[in-house]
C-alpha cells in the first residue's frame, strides 16, 4: 500500500510542477504590469530571506536543545533529524507557494484584460500550485520516513512494537513543521496588516487617496504582505495540519490496537485526497459572467466534486484494510469530510454582504463607528455557535461511528481519522484559499497600471470573491485545526501512558482544572500580544509614509515616486521582531506549566487552549470577514456608498478587523497545535522533572 | 454556633437598617435637586416593578415545572420554597440597595458642597446600606432554612444522611436567587447602557453638548440606569455569589465526611465577615483633599482592616470546630482572601489612568478610533493573565492546604472555603462598589443644578474614584463568581454521585470533550446577544431623544424641558424585551445539552462556560473600564484634552467599552453560576432522561 501513498505524493508534486509551468507560459502584460509585479516579488523574497534568517536562529537553539535531551535520554536519535525535515519542508511548501503567487499575479492581470475565465484559471492555478506542493510534499515526507524508520531503523522489532516507534518518532517531525508555521503564519500575518492598516490609515483616511494607489508609499508593502501572510503563512500552517493530523493518526491506531493496518488508512485516505482533489481541479471553469454567486459556484463544483469522490472511494479503502467489522471507520471519515463542508457554509452567511449578518453591520455603520464595532463583534460572537456545534457533532459521531464507548481507543483512533477526512480535500480547498491573495494582488497591479474599467471589474468580481474564498478558507483551516490538536493530545495522553506515569484524566483534579483556566486565558494573551505586535508595526509605517510625503515633494501630483523599499523594509524588520513574544509564549508556556504544575495541568491546558482558541479564532475571523464585506456592500452603493459616513465609520470596522481575521485568528491555529506537539516531544522531560 | 451566626445575620440587617437612617435624616439640598432625586427614584421604581412582573411570570412557569418534578419524585417538596426564598430575598436585596441609593444621591450632593468628607461619608454609607443588607438577609435566610431542615423537617434522620438532605435541598435555593440575579443584572445591566449609549450618541456626539446636561432627553434615562444596573444588579448578583458559595461549601463539606463541623465553619466564617467588615466600615474617612489615591486609600483601609480581622480571628473558628488537625481549612482561607484582594489590585493597575495601560490607550487615540479600539481590546485581553493566574493559583493552592491529591473531597472543601474566604469580606467591598453609582448620580445631580465649580470638583473627584472601585468591585465579583461556580460543579458532581450515576469524568471522554467546546462557545454566544440587546435599545432611544429635539421647540435654548417620563418608559420595556434570549439560554443549554448529550457533556459544558467565561468577563470589564478612564485622562487634558481629535476618538473607545463593562461582562458572572445551579436542580431529571 505505501508505495501507492508514495506515488500519490509524487504525482501532486508533479502536478503542481505542470501546474507552474503552465503558469509561467501566460503573457505578463505590458512593462508597467511587469515592473510592479517585480518589486513585490521582490519584497516577498527579503521578507521570506529575513524571516529564513530568524528561523534558523531558532531551530538552531531548539537543535541544540533536542539534541541534549538525546543525549540525556528523553528523545530518540531520529527527533532533532524529523524535526529539521517538519521544517525544512514546510519552510519550502511556504516559499513555492509565495513564489508562483508572486509571479502569478500580473499574468492573472493580463489574463483578466482578455477574459474573465483566463484570469479566474491563472489565478486559480497558482493557488493549485501551492495546494498540491502542500499536500505532495508532507505526504511525501511521511511517507519516505515511515519507509526508513520501518524497513530500516526498526525493522528488527516485531510489527507491534514497530509501530509504536516508528508513531513515536514520527510525531517530533510535526514540531518543525509546526515551528515554521508559527513563523509564517504570525511573522506573516503581523507583516500583511501592519502593511495593509498603515498604508489605509495614511492613503485612505489621512489623503483621501483610494486604495492601491501608486502615489501610497506604503502600497507594495501592502501587495507583499499578501503574498506572505495570506500565501506563504496559510501553506505552512495547513501542511502542519495535514502532517499533524496525519501522523497523530498514525499514532492512535496503533494505540487503538489496529496495527499496520490503522496506521496505513490515514495514508491511502491522503493519497486518495490527492488524486481526487486533481480531478477537482479540472471542474473549475467560468463563463463570461462575472456574478459572484456563479463564480462561486465554479470554484465550489471543484471541491464537492472531489469530496463526492472521497466520499464513495474511501468505502473501499477501509473495507479492504481494516475489513467490514470496522465499516464506523468509513463513517468517521464522512463525518469530517461533511464537518469541514459546514463549517465553510456557515463561515460563509456569516461572512458575505449576500446575508442579513453582514448588511446589519453595513446598516449600523450609519449611525456611527461605535455601532458599526459593536454590531461586528455581536455578529462575530454569534457566528461562533454553527463551528462550535459542527466540531462538537463530528467529535461525538467520528468517535461513536469508530468504537463508541465500549471502545474508546477506537473511537478516538475515529476522531483522528475524521481529522484526516476532513483535510483529505486540501489540495483543492487550499487553491481555493491561495487563489484570494493573487487576485487582490492582480487587481492592485491593474489600479496602479490604470488599465480600463471592463479588466478592473473582471478583477473586482475576482477579488471580492477572493475575500469569501479566504473567509471560508479560514473556517476550514480552523475546524481542522482543532480536530487535529484534540488528536495531538490524545497521542499526548497515550505518550504519558507509554512512559509508565500514572496520571488523572479527571476534570475536577484541580491541577486539571487549574490549567484548564489558563489554557482558556492564552488565546487572548497570544491574540492580544498579535494585535499590539500589528499596531506597533504600523504605526512605524504610518511615520515613514507621512514622512516621504513631506520630504519627497510631487508626490501627491504624481511628479515623483514615493520610495517602496524602505517601507517594505521596515515591515520587514518590525514583523520579526515583534513576533518574538508570540513563539516564545506557544513554546514556553507548556512546558513551564508542565514542570510547575504537572502533567495533568499540561492536559488542561491543551484542552483549555483548544476550547477557547477556537471559539475565538472563529470569532475573530468573522468578525473581521464580515467587516470587510460590510464595507464592501456599502461601496457597491449601499446606505449612500463611498465616502458616506457610513462607509467612513465601515472603514473604521474594516482597520479594526484586519488584525483580527489576519493575524491573531489564524495565529491561534498554531498555538492550540504547536502548544499540543510541544508537549508531545517534551512529555518524558517534563514527566522526569514535574514539580507535582 | 448557629445561634451566633443568625445573630449576626440580624446584627448585619440591623446596621444596615441604623445606616440607613441616618443618610435620610442628611439634608436633600436645594428644590431643583429634591426634583431631579424624585424623577430618578421613579423611573427607577417604574423599571423595578415592570422587571418584577416579568419576574413574576417567569417565577410562576418555573414554579409549576418545579412542582411537576416534585410530584414525579425528581425533587424533595422543599425545593419549590426554597426556589421562592432564594428569588424573594435576592429581589429585596436589590431594591433595598436600589431604595437608598435613589435617595443618597442628592444628599451626597448638598454633603459635598459643604464638605468632601461628608460626600464621600454619605455615598459611602449608602452602598454599605446595600452591602449590609446583602450579606444579612443572604446570611438570614441561609440559616433559617438550616435550623428549619436542622430541627424539624429531617430531624428524624441521623447526623450523616440529615446533612445530606439538607445541603441538598439547600442547593436549590441559590436557584431562586440567581435567576432574580439574571434578571437584575441582564435586564438592568441592558437599561443602564442603553440609555447611557443612547445619551452619549445624541447628546454628546450629535448635539455637542455635555454629560449629564438636562436639555438631553434621555438624562434622567442615564442617570436612573446607573441605580438599577450598578446598584441592584451588582447587589442581586453578590447575593447570589455569596449564598452560593456558602451553600456548595456546606455540600462540599458533607461530601468531605466533615459533617456538622464541616458545615458550620462557611457559616461561621461568613458571621466573622459580617463583623468585621461593620468594625472596617468606621476605618472609611477622609480629609479635605480631592486627591484620588488618597481617597482611594480611605476606602482601602476599610477592605483591608476587615481582611485582617478575619485573617486573624478565622484561625480561631477552624480551630475551635475542626480542630488542630484541619489547619489546612485556615490556610485555604486565607488563600481565598489574599486571591481577592489581588484581583481587585490587578483590575486597579489595568483600568486606571495612574497606570500605563490606560495612558498607552489614551496615547493611541490621537491616531484614530480604530487604534483605540485595537490597543483597548489588547490591553484588555492582557489584563486576563493575572486574574486567571491568581484564580489557579488559589484553586491549587486551597486544595492543596485543605486536602490535597491524598484526599480529593477535603481538598475540594477546601476550594469552597477559598471562595467563602474570599466573599467574606462581601459587606464592606459591595459598599465601595455600590458607592460608585451614588456619586455618580450625585455628579449628575450638580451639573444639572449648575452648582458652583468647588462642588462640582468634589463630586468629579467622588466620582472618579467611583470608577475605579466599580472596576475593582467587578473584578472581585467576577473572581468569586469563578470560585463559587466550580464549588457548584464539584455540589453538582457530588449530586450525580449520590443518585447511583456512573460517570466518567475524564476530559477525554468526547461528551466532555465535545460539552467543553460548547461550554466555552456559551459566553461568545450571551455577550453577543446582550450586546446586541443594548444597541437595539439604545437606538430607540436616540430615535426618540431626536424626535424631541425636533418636535419640542426651544429644548437646545433651555426654554422648554424635554419628555424624560417617555425615554424612561421606551428603556424600561426595550430592557425587559431583549433580556429574554439571555434569560433563556442560560436556563435552557444546560438542561438540553444534558439530555441529548448526557451528563458527561453538561460537565464538560460547565467546566467550558467556567473557564472561559471567566476569561471573557474579566476581558470585557477591564477592556471597558480603561477606554473609559483613557476618557478621562484626555478629558483631564492630556494629549489635546476635551473636544480635540483624541477625545472624538476616545469617546468612541468609550462607548464600545460601555456594553463590554456593564452588560454583557457581569452578566457572565450569572451565566456560569446559574448554568452550575439549574444542572443541579435538574440532575435527577437529566439522569433519568439523557439519551446518552
């Protein structure tokens, strides 16, 4: 079976490499197009190389730690290797997906100006290009060491034992990916709305100059940030889900006591993913149309096609490998394949100017910014419920379908596999999510190129549905999140068992409930040091971008240029410092909890984190979906359109959701994760050295 | 013992009743004062009697659904009264606070034009009148009960099963005083921002003109919300707290095999309270200078001396009915006492403008609102940390004294005594929250009279510190609420023991699991709802306050008075109207949850809702209380002062923060401890009818 899981993997990368080239064939456009479309990738690329800088920094303490504990004893040999490959791939899987964005841009502009389909298919394409590295290379990276650690490594165990090594190993591997995925999704995410509200504060509300236009000093940092927050940072994070929930997977059937065959479904369901996910792929085509609902309707043909083939293909899967005794296995894996299918719906009433949520908030913007804030955060708040039951729903049914409690280890094994059920789409969901970036990309290439209106609303109509892509895109991401961390931490609760500690699970041991509160409190620590991290960041660029204005005369007439680079640069410098706090506090706080308070205070804080982070992560990012949008209805020509009061007090909500759906919302997917691995990998350290 | 305890039940009452006395025979000022007075004491009537019906009607459905149960055999006959007692002394605790603060107001006024020592003496004694009778007839009826069950109704029983039955049948009573308590809070809490809100938006915003001025029509609006949301909110809402966590530590206590002993010290605890916050009461004075840490140090040495005087002398009552070998008890309370009294100083450093956290919120106003909100909701999300630490520490900390891993029921006990510890101090810190309103109207009373500039000092700076002790006070409420709270689910776990449930309480077990995420998702869900309650009604308020700026002529030149009878009125049945979603999702989700997802799930839900309702309430408070005094500090002239940029922006800040601090935060101190409370009253009826 593994060498099919092997060849699936092979044939996304190879995809994705078809994919690419088929991309770079695309006209560019004229010189002007191709000359901005140059300096973002530019200034993508000295981001990702200081961000490169920062994260070897980093793994190189983090080596040296791991590699002290190996030689104490509480870590194998293989971890400090699984944990620099965890990294290096997902560093990569980031970077090619930031690289065709940035290349995709000006050619999804120049397809645009002759067709809506053109644009929409370059567009898309390149997001499929980061899709099915993603999904291709952790496959392959799971893949090529479960083939070393079983036909090598521990090939003189007996299959039993093999296993549990092998699971054990693997899932240090998922603490480099995880680390990277830190550093891009938040360096990321802190650098895209340090850019975006800086360069709004300054242009749109200080010169009344419109959105992406060149005279704004700060509007290629802006375009860049795009490409490295929405891009790059979406990448790691969900190929760290995706290796997660894989390998946690891994571990719980053997747990589970399902043996090789356990460990293989999660494979052959991946691979499985892929090819039907290429499939998918094909059915994205659109007319001339350039309704929202239609094209929404084209990018959606490509998703539930490949879950419908998921749907009946992985029947046969579990049949052959587990047998029909465990037919509850194929229910699970429906159960998040519908979960993840939800969770997008919701995301999306709650999130697009189509529903009543977001045209209240738009209503309320008329009587002033006050009510436009509090609207948006009662929205936000509600908009928690669907998620929250749809998780709860598919945890109560994956983990009854598998075993149910008379089986407990089962059905947890269940609760896992519905976590790669759900993730088993994400070749295609994530081209979907990378697509937005690009077409806000190609439609700022197209302002500032001053093309004609006909090719600015056929990138309009792109990039507004970029925006409910992205907002779905984070539902999934999150709803995925949180399965595949309620998986880590039951591969957690199993590691403690393995190393003979005798611990209590119950929810009234005060150490667990302890944690319980200050895992429930991080989420709001973490968010908060995000949104003071983008705000510090900004206000830099505000001062420098006020300062050309003063300095650089002509700028406003358009006589001379404002000077891109040195805004970029700031960003840049400012993203990663301000990140710091942030990645210390995801690595610290489990362990320090850990040696203080022990391990069942470890186990409540992950559940505690879990809970609230992803209720506040839904929160936030629709909340802040939905101020965008409300925004936008308002500038189609609602409540007296652009430049009302109406849409001065939505472009307040707007500033104030960015952070919000960029930043902090989805940093919390890889705090609830990275805090879950974190623990995994130090279990025996921290089990050896408890206070309690 | 007990005898001593009713004792000082009566004592407390009668203080009160002495305190109150002597404020009515202080002089009520001038005509024009006695007249606003009066027109505040009936619109705060006006909106007591509606809420009483609603009460009422609510009372009547509960009471017949209590009384079906009774006759199915789920519950003993004495619940149905306990029900009403716990509702009847929580709803006259909240008048009689309500009652006197109406009447103190225009007294504290014509006191502070003579002197601000007398101010302060009269403002102050009026929230002690509310303090006093809070913690007197919650002490009152606590006791009447016991000797009623003690002596007369299970007599017959032997000690072990009488105190079984009797702590039982007890717990129900907290019912009664919590769903007062829900309707006090939500329904005052919507009332007094409504109109607040509404006030500012027209008023100050519109119309430009200040606080407090009498040509704005929802004035004598704003001002009667101060008393029935701050005043017999809070006041309903400590009963509650208090009654509770004296009732759960005597279950507790049964559960811990302490027996009689066991369940007297929370009794005699909360007498020695009683005393000695009457003997801290006299330490409250101040000299002639408005300088707010001196005042605030006046206030203090009344907390403080209390403190002391229980940290000493409660050694003698754990001893005396313990014994020597229960020493841990002592430690436990002291924990509880030193815990509260941190939060209320980690509330102090986070919201006042001494601090840099309200300066930097200050400071980010000159950018624009969106940055004071952003910095507003970092700084508050950050203020979470200590609180949450404080709280684990002390629910570790009592467990470890009290009992320890080596005897968990003791070790719980001990938990329940922390929160009794905690409370104990309850009659001289709700006079220093009650207080706060008082001055406030009391400002309002002077700016409306026009008096001269000296006075108006006196009250500003009364006022102010009222501020700052509401903040504290809702730091404390909300601490203890927590303590209280897992008091109630450790009560709740006990029930389900005793009705022969097998239960799993592991936090892996997916009901709990799945309930967790619910629970946690419960305090988004609420906030949102009030949130959205408040701006309902606030907008009916600023359509007819602008109604009668338009019909009535001559209102902005002074020559007519606005229709302040008619705002009253809209509030009063916007807030009854809107209160019910809130009502009803706290009573429902407990009892659905439990039935469909059995009782592993209402846990796991309560311990969610805890946990992170906690976080949210303590977020909203403070996030709310330092944009309002990031006002002030603008206002008192830093960074442009009154009416600059700043200032706009800051007045936004503001507003958020209003709803955010006296909606929809307190209000979630009521949600986890009646969600806590209706699953108890509930169990043996979900036990027999779960479907899982």
């Amino acid at each position: 079976m593994i060498e099919y899981v092997f060849l699936a993997s092979l044939v996304s990368i190879g995809f994705a490499l078809y994919l690419r080239r088929s991309i770079l064939k695309q006209d560019e456009g004229n010189e002007a197009m191709k000359r901005i479309s140059a300096a973002i990738r530019e200034g993508a690329e000295a981001f990702l190389r200081r961000q490169y800088r920062t994260v070897a920094y980093f793994f190189i303490a983090v080596e040296a730690i791991l590699i002290t504990l190996v030689y104490f004893r509480y870590l194998t040999i293989f971890v400090p290797f699984a944990f620099l490959t965890g990294g290096f791939f997902s560093l990569l899987s980031g970077y090619l997906g930031m690289n065709i964005a940035t290349r995709a841009n000006a050619r999804t502009a120049a397809g645009a100006s002759r067709s809506l389909n053109r644009g929409l298919r370059i567009a898309f394409s390149s997001g499929a290009v980061m899709g099915f590295f993603v999904v291709g290379l952790g496959l392959l990276d799971i893949t090529a060491w479960f083939v070393f650690l079983n036909y090598f490594a521990f090939s003189s165990l007996d299959i039993a034992a093999r296993m549990q090594a092998i699971t054990s190993a693997m899932l240090t591997f998922g603490m480099g990916a995880s680390s990277v995925a830190l550093f891009a999704r938040v360096g990321g995410g802190i650098y895209t709305k340090a850019a975006d509200v800086g360069a709004d504060l300054v242009g749109k509300i200080e010169k009344g100059i419109p959105e992406d236009d060149e005279r704004n000093p700060a509007v290629i940092a802006d375009l860049v940030g795009d490409n490295v927050g929405d891009v790059a940072g979406m990448g790691a994070d969900l190929y760290e889900s995706y290796v997660g929930s894989i390998i946690a997977t891994m571990a719980l059937a053997v747990a589970a006591g399902l043996g090789l065959g356990g460990v293989t479904v999660p494979l052959a369901l991946a691979a499985l993913g892929i090819i039907a996910s290429i499939i998918g792929t094909f059915l994205v085509r659109s007319g001339e149309e350039a309704d929202q609902s239609v094209l929404l309707m084209a990018l959606r043909k490509g998703v539930f096609g490949a879950a419908a083939i998921i749907a009946v293909l992985s029947y046969f899967i579990v049949v052959s490998i587990l047998g029909r005794a465990h037919i509850g296995i194929y229910f699970a894996i429906l159960t998040g394949l519908v979960g993840g299918i939800l969770i997008g719906l919701s995301t999306e009433y709650f999130t697009t100017g189509k529903y009543r949520p977001t045209r209240s908030i738009a209503e309320s913007a008329q009587a002033s910014p006050a009510t436009v804030i509090l609207s948006g955060i009662s929205i936000g708040m509600m908009s928690t419920v669907f998620p929250v039951i749809i998780v709860s729903a598919s945890i109560m049914l994956s983990f009854a379908f598998a075993g149910g409690l008379g089986s407990l280890q089962l059905g947890i094994y269940g609760i896992g596999v519905a976590a790669v059920g759900m993730l088993s789409t994400l070749g295609i969901t994530l081209s979907m999510d990378a697509y937005g970036p690009v077409a806000d990309n190609a439609g700022g290439i197209i302002e500032m190129t001053g093309q004609n209106s006909t090719t600015r609303k056929r990138t309009d109509a792109l990039d507004a549905l970029g925006n409910t892509t992205a907002a779905t895109g984070k539902g999934f991401a999150i709803g995925s999140a949180a399965l595949t961390a309620l998986a880590l931490v039951a591969a957690y609760v199993e590691q403690i068992h393995l190393l003979g500690k005798e611990i209590s699970l119950s929810i009234m041991d005060p150490r667990m409930t302890a944690g319980l509160f200050i895992g429930a409190m991080l989420p709001f620590l973490f968010s908060s040091l995000a949104i003071r991290a983008v705000s510090r960041a900004a206000f830099k660029v505000v001062f420098e971008a006020r300062d050309q204005f003063r300095r650089i005369k002509g700028i406003m007439k358009g006589g001379s240029k404002p000077k891109y680079g040195r805004i970029v640069d700031i960003v840049t410098k400012a993203a990663q410092l301000e990140m710091i706090p942030c990645a210390l506090l995801a690595i610290i706080a489990p362990i320090a909890v850990g040696l203080i308070m022990g391990v069942e205070a470890v186990i409540g804080l992950l559940m505690g984190s879990l809970a609230s982070g992803f209720v506040v992560a839904v929160f936030m990012a629709n909340a802040g979906g939905s101020w965008d949008n409300a925004k936008k209805w308002i500038e189609d020509g609602h409540f007296g359109g652009k430049l009302s009061q109406a849409h001065k007090a939505a472009v307040i909500g707007d500033t104030i959701g960015d952070p919000f759906k960029d930043t902090a919302g989805p940093s919390l997917n890889i705090l609830i994760k990275l805090m879950s691995i974190v623990s995994i990998v130090f279990a025996s350290f921290i089990v050896a050295y408890a206070l309690v």
